[in-house]
C-alpha cells in the first residue's frame, strides 16, 4: 500500500488534507439514504466512512495528483489556508500542511502545469489561492485553471443566482476563483476538455451545473475522477441518493446511474473527492443498482497516520 499507483502511463498520487468527521449525521448528510442501509455496511463502513457509533460520517479532502505525458495535473485543491467561511464553520480559517504535503509527493507550486476544479464549491478550490500578506494570489503561479463555464457563472455572484447552497459557499469566488481569472490563469471550457492524450474532461451535472469527471484511458486502464458524484459509498449501494448538497436532484441521480454504470461496464476506478479508506473503488453492478467490487491499493488514511505516529515514536 502507498500514496502513489500507476494506471497505464500516468501516475496517481493521493495527497491529504483532511480527514475527519463533517459535522453532518449519515442521513443528514445523504438524506435520501436509508437507516437499514447504513445499518447493513456498518461493517465496512466504520472507521473510514462512518465513525464507530454511526452518528457522524467521517469524510476527506485531498487532491488527486496526475503525473501525464510530462505534465503535473492537481485534480481539486481543497479548503485552503486562512479562508474565511461564515457559513461552513468546519472549513473556516484552517491551518493546515496541505502545501507541505504537497512538496513530501515531490511537487512544488511553480510545478503544477493543470488545475482541474470539478466544481467551484468551497472544499474545492481553496488551495487555488493563497494569501500574500493582505492579497489572494495564485497558489500555481504556471497552472492553468481549467473550470467549466457553467459552474463559472452559476456561482460568479454578479450573477446573483439564487442557490440551494445558499450561503455556504460565501466568499469563495472572491477569495478562490476571481483572483485567478483576473490573473488570466483560467480556461472556462464547455461540453469537454481535452487535456492530453490520456485524460479528458467532461460535463457531469447535477451536483452542481459545471460538474465534471475527469476519464482516464491509458493502455488498458480506466478510472474516473468523479468530484462530489459520490460522498459516501453508501451512494453505490443506494444510487438514488443524494446527498444534501446536489443544486438538481433529479439531474444528480441520473448523472450517477450513468457513470457508476460506465465504471461497472468498462472496469474502470472511481475516485470521488471526499472518500477515505483506499480512497477509490471498482464497481459492480448489482439487482437494485451497483456494489463496491473492490477498492484500489491505496494506503487507508488510519494506517499512514498510525505508521506516522509510530515511526515519530522510534
């Protein structure tokens, strides 16, 4: 088990930010989900998705880094540093190592060649900027940006869109996003992306307008960096539920029927955002929907932190 796999030519790197619980209960979370549901995986669920008293799901924030043709690829950039967000208490003016941990996978902010955001939600973008005594700068001073349209301007609050997230996603265009369009930084794409010959960018709405997945092909691999199309795992098993903050949930649904189906026909890996554990699954189809098949060989999150700990122990 390691932070790094290789699927065909480009190289998977896992890089933490966060781990822990949300402050949300598992259907509070994914309220479309059900109590015997949670109650049925509970073995598998607990600790990596679910603490042990099944009260309060247990979620990440990490970035996906893809090393591809000679270029570095961030997939999401988490909550940031110093970010102020009033209304999501949890990811308010953190101080975490994300940048540290960064450089521990062998990469440096004027490395970065690509940023994917396959949203623009606060536990996405954060990192895009950092704060330069009083100003938001670029983080990725070389990177380009890749954010679609859709989520550009459904957010852009010129725009004044009334959201279901409402409040929750306040200051971060200002702090996270307009900082690096103003820099020129940023390519609002539509439709899809190509961003080189072995990944490509896609629509994936509902989660939000712009979502995306970012497909992998390379030799005969296959994987799917899905951002928030799946929260939990419990969303294999259930595939109708959503979770609390899809902005169109009939769209969400069907998005997710469509691509975990994909993953089960062609064998490919499903990267989510937020999973802890090993992270990514395959998957399976099954008579109600879809099961997890089998997980990929990262190292789980409690692992690397016990093996850190014993090793600051010697």
């Amino acid at each position: 088990m390691s932070d790094t796999i290789t699927l065909g030519e480009v190289t998977v790197t896992r890089v933490w930010e966060y781990f822990g619980p949300v402050g949300l209960a598992p259907r509070e979370f994914v309220p479309d989900s059900s109590a015997e549901a949670w109650e049925a995986h509970r073995s598998w669920l607990v600790p990596d998705f679910l603490d042990a008293g099944g009260r309060a799901v247990n979620s990440a924030v990490q970035t996906w880094v893809l090393r591809s043709e000679g270029k570095t690829v961030l997939v999401d950039t988490g909550v940031g540093n110093h970010k102020d967000r009033p209304y999501a208490p949890v990811w308010s003016r953190l101080e975490t190592d994300f940048l540290g941990a960064l450089a521990r996978a062998g990469v440096r902010p004027e490395d970065v060649d690509i940023v994917v955001n396959t949203h623009l939600h606060v536990d996405h973008v954060g990192w895009n900027t950092r704060l330069a005594g009083r100003t938001w700068v670029p983080t990725f001073p070389r990177a380009t940006y890749l954010m679609a349209r859709a989520d550009f301007d459904y957010w852009n609050p010129a725009n004044e869109v009334a959201t279901r997230l409402g409040r929750g996603n306040q200051n971060v265009f200002e702090d996270s996003v307009a900082p690096v369009h103003e820099a020129g930084l940023t390519h609002l794409w539509e439709g899809s992306h190509r961003i080189d010959g072995n990944l490509r960018l896609e629509l994936a709405p509902g989660h939000t307008p712009g979502s995306s997945v970012v497909r992998l092909a390379s030799g005969s691999d296959r994987a799917l960096f899905v951002g928030d199309l799946l929260h939990s795992p419990i969303q294999v098993v259930e595939p109708d539920a959503n979770s609390c903050f899809c902005e169109d949930p009939a769209m969400a649904r069907a998005t997710r029927r469509e691509l975990l189906g994909a993953a089960a026909d062609s064998g490919a890996l499903v990267f989510p955002a937020h999973l802890g554990g090993h992270g990514a699954l395959e998957v399976g189809r099954a008579r109600n929907g879809f099961a997890v098949r089998g997980w990929a060989p990262f190292a789980p999150y409690g692992e690397r932190a016990r093996g850190q700990k014993e090793s600051a122990d010697v």
